[in-house]
C-alpha cells in the first residue's frame, strides 16, 4: 500500500470517528429528551392537581434538545459529505476536517 493510499485510509477513520460521534450525541439528545419529559409527567402525577404549567413545562426540555438534535444530524451530514469527497479524491488535504465549505450543500434541519 503505497503512502497516499494509507493516509487517505487514516483520514478516512479520523473522519468517520467523527460521524459516529455526532451519530452518538444524536442519540444522546433523543433519550434525553425522553427522559425529561417522563420525569416531568411522572412529577405531575404525583399532584392532586396538576397545574397546565407542567404540561408546558414537558415541551420546553423537548424544544431545547430538538434544536441540539437538528444541530448534530447537520454536522453529520456534513461530514459524510467530507467523507464522500475524501473518498472521490477532491479532498487533498491530508487530515483536515474543515466540515463547512459542504455546510450549504446540506440541509440545516
């Protein structure tokens, strides 16, 4: 194997351990945001009369974490497209992980 080829081969590891990462922190956000919501539900069944602020109150935690999710899932989109142009061969630069110049070309939400 000759040397481009094992530095492409590392490059795309590098890139892809960041792809799972951003999979992973996805993830995160999902059972977070599970989590909060069944704690604030359980927390309104223990009142005799639950307030509708705790309704409300359950949709701020799934707000919040929507919006880190979204975040996530873009720049894993975008580093799959680093990915793919690692692989094609229009990204030179040995181990640069500059996801933005792909940022447009993927959808923000």
């Amino acid at each position: 194997m000759t040397a481009d080829l094992q530095r492409m081969a590392e490059h795309l590891k590098l890139v892809q351990g960041v792809i799972t990462r951003m999979a992973g922190n996805s993830a995160q956000m999902k059972m977070w945001a599970v989590s909060l919501v069944a704690a604030v539900f359980v927390f309104s069944g223990l009142s005799d009369d639950p307030h509708w602020l705790v309704g409300v109150g359950g949709c701020v935690p799934v707000i919040a974490l929507w919006g880190m999710d979204a975040r996530y899932l873009h720049l894993e989109r975008c580093y799959v497209r680093l990915y793919e142009a690692v692989v094609v061969g229009r990204k030179m630069t040995p181990f640069e992980l500059d996801y933005r110049p792909y940022a447009t070309e993927v959808d923000s939400v």
